[in-house]
C-alpha cells in the first residue's frame, strides 16, 4: 500500500515539474514575443487605416489617438471597440470606426469605416468575412473594386430608403446571385453613419483621453 | 547512426509511410489549408518544425517519464511547442499568421505529431527522433504542396499566390498565372476540392507502387531478390 502511495506520488511529482517547466517556456516566449506583435499588428492597423483615409486629411499620429467606445446596437458590436482619429493641425477631420454587419450570407462581416468630420465617407473595407469564395467574396477589394462605391456617400445625400441595394429599390450596386452579402453591408454602413451622426462630439472630444472616459 | 538509417528515416517520411498519403494522419490541416500552394507549404513547414523540435525534445527525456503519464507529458510538450511556434509566427510573420493563425494551435491535435513521438520518439534518442520528425514533416509538406498546386491551379489559374504574406512584400510579383484570364472552378477550392485532389494522390501514389511491384516481377532473373521484397513494399 505504501509503495503504491509512493509511486503515485512521485509520478504525480513528475507531471508537475513538466507543467512548471512549460509555463516558464511559454511565459518567456510570451513576453519576449509580446513587443513585436503589438508593433506587427499596429503596422497592418496603419495600412489599412492610410488605405481608406487620405494622408492629406491628418497629420496627426493616428494609431495613438483612440477612443474606446463601448459596444453598440447600431455598430453592431457586443465588445467594446477602438475609434481612431484623424487630425489636421489640432482639427478633427475624419474618424475610423469598426463596425459588424451580423447578417451576411455566412455570419458576421467586420468592417472598418472612415468617416469625415462632415459626415461623408471617406473609404469602408472589409477586415473578416466568410462570404462563399468566388461569389460573396467580391466585397474584398483584393477581388473587387465594388467596396469603393461608399467612398463620398453620406447620409445628407441619401435617404434611408437610398441605402439598400438596387434589387430593393436603393442606390447600391451589387453582383447578381450574390445580393445578401452586399445588402448586409449596406444596412451596417448605412447604420454606422447613423450612429456618427448621433455621437458626432463625443468621437471628435478630446484629444488626449486620459484614462477616466466617459461612458 | 549511420548512412542508412538516415536513409531509411527519410525514405519512410517522404514516401513509404507518408503521413498524407499512406498513414491519412493530420488530415484536418492537410483539408483546410491545401487551398494555395504558400498555405499548404508553409502549415507543412510549421508541422515539422514541431515534429522536429518535440522529436528531439522528448526523445532524451523518454527514460525520466513513467509510462502511465507519458501521453499527457508528450502532449503537454507539443502543445508548449506549438504555442511557441505561434508567438514568434505572430511576432516575425504577422501576414502569414493572420492567413495560418487559426490553424496553428491544430498542429497541437494534429495526431500525427503525437503518432511519431509515440512510435518513434519514444524509442529513439535525440538525433534519429528530430530527423524522423523533419521527414515526416516534410513527407506531410510535399503532399500539401501538390494538393495546394492541384487545387490553386485548378481552382484559380494560378500558382503561389500569397508568396508575398510568406516572403515578405519583395516577393509580390511571383504570382503565377498559370492560366491566364481563368474564371475560376470553385468545388476546387472548397473543401470537397480537398477530398477529391486527396483521392487523386493516393491513387496516383498506389498506382505507382503497383507499377513498380510489377516491373520488378516481370524480370527476376535479373535481379535475384527483387521480388520478395518488392512485394513486401
């Protein structure tokens, strides 16, 4: 009986010092990795943010100058989420927002969207999808230049009943045998202006938040 | 170790008991990524480094573990491998991380680094196990590589696409296309493309192996001991 207790014991002793031996690999790594993910992740964040807001609109550093805005029935979001935004010599003039259309034809599409202090589009792309290849998926702009037809669209030019696709009598291209995609994109952007527009000062406030937002 | 057991570890990786084709383990990853040529290879090359670096980890602490934990010891080192493999993919490789990422930690359940370890590792010491695992790694990459080739060429008309996320923003122009103004064939590229593309390789494989069990058959006055052991192979 004791020899068992004993053997159990020591095998048990055994697995704890591997356990132990792969939390410090793994912690090592992972504050040794940790600096150049942030930087790797914060330069792809750059081109795509440069991709759909003109470097003539900010001179600012945009990727610091963020807004955590919490999550929204109109963004579509249920996390909290990060505005950046866009400055020309201390005046906003542009504000990236994130933003979900969760009825796409396989789930949710994440987007990004710049819009202008006045409320004008300056560029929308798509981050994640899981549209069908070859078919949902020309909303890529890697596909398709058919994501550029928000570029200039505002809400002061186009009624609610504008933001919907052509099949449902809006102003909106898409590919035939592929609507539900493009129309679930439509009503998210449509919605994301909607709320810019009711959030407008609380997104351009600010400059430097320090850590007590204001939610 | 000598000249020939390095020969017979890679022959048995990269073609008699290829992992893709032969022993069909790991065919969760070899399905999902095979899609392009640069998703198939590079998933292939970040299997065998695990194989390689759990291979030769595991081997000379093979005699301190007890055989009732061995599998959760063994599995606890692949999966801190294949976390660390992550990290530094996700720090120095960010494009590729963000096409491979959610397929990474399924290198952890990939049974195929567990059967080496297993059957190989466990056994051998340190050198012959990291080997065993690069060939089998590698046999893994190869039969990648071509389903990626067979489906991307298939399925798009072209070949390599994505090399830049891979190599860097040098290597944008090494797209291949292989058929120009190609519409595209889609079943190639969803995952039924996978199974068939999968089908035709194993046949093709199988088809050879025969070839070569006949030829050897038709003239063994030639070669004396040719067919016994040709018809083991």
């Amino acid at each position: 009986m004791k020899r068992i207790a004993r053997s159990s014991l020591q095998t048990a002793a055994n697995l704890v010092f591997f356990a132990v031996l792969a939390t410090a690999i793994l912690s090592t790594t992972f504050f040794m990795t940790r600096d150049a993910i942030v930087k790797s992740e914060e330069a792809v964040k750059l081109k795509l943010i440069m991709q759909i807001v003109p470097s003539t609109l900010f001179d600012n550093d945009i990727i610091q100058d963020k807004l955590s805005i919490p999550a929204s029935e109109l963004l579509g979001t249920d996390d909290e989420t990060i505005a950046y935004r866009a400055r020309l010599k201390g005046e906003p003039t542009a504000v990236v927002l994130e933003s979900v259309a969760p009825d796409g034809y396989s789930g949710r599409i994440s987007l990004v969207l710049a819009v202008r202090a006045n409320g004008e589009l300056a560029g929308v792309r798509v981050v994640a999808h899981k549209e069908t290849p070859g078919l949902g998926d020309y909303i890529e702009l890697t596909k398709s230049t058919w994501i550029t037809v928000f570029d200039g669209k505002s809400r002061a030019a186009y009624k609610d009943a504008d933001w919907k696709v052509k099949k449902d009598g809006g102003q909106f291209e898409h590919m035939a045998g592929a609507t539900i995609t493009p129309r679930a994109i439509v009503k998210a952007v449509n919605k994301a202006l909607i709320y810019f527009e009711e959030n407008r000062d609380k997104l351009f406030a600010a400059a430097e938040p320090k850590k007590e937002e204001a939610k | 170790m000598n000249l020939q057991e390095t020969k017979d570890i890679f022959y048995n990786g990269l073609w008699k008991q290829n992992p893709g084709i032969v022993q069909l383990l790991g065919l969760c990853p070899l399905l999902a990524v095979s899609s392009t040529v640069v998703n198939g290879v590079s998933l292939g090359l970040a299997t065998a480094l695990v194989m390689a670096l759990s291979g030769a980890s595991i081997a000379p602490i093979r005699s301190y573990v007890p055989n009732e934990i061995r599998i959760p010891v063994f599995i606890l080192i692949i999966a801190v491998l294949v976390t660390v493999v992550k990290y530094l993919m996700n720090a120095y490789m960010y494009g590729l991380f963000v096409v491979l990422g959610i397929f990474i930690p399924l290198i952890v359940t990939n049974c195929i680094v567990l059967a080496r370890v297993e059957a190989f590792a466990s056994k051998n010491s340190a050198l012959p196990s990291a080997l065993d695992g690069i060939a089998m790694g590698l046999g893994l990459t190869a039969v990648l590589g071509a389903l990626g080739a067979m489906r991307e060429i298939i399925g798009k008309g072209t070949l390599f696409s994505g090399i830049d996320l891979a190599l860097g923003d040098m290597a944008q122009g090494w797209v291949l296309h292989v058929i120009p103004d190609y519409k595209g064939f889609l079943l190639a590229i969803l995952p039924p493309g996978a199974f068939i593309g999968l089908g035709l390789l194993i046949a093709g494989k199988n088809w050879l192996n025969l070839r070569a069990e006949q030829k050897a058959r038709s003239k063994p006055a030639t070669v004396a001991n040719a067919s016994p052991e040709a018809a083991q192979g």
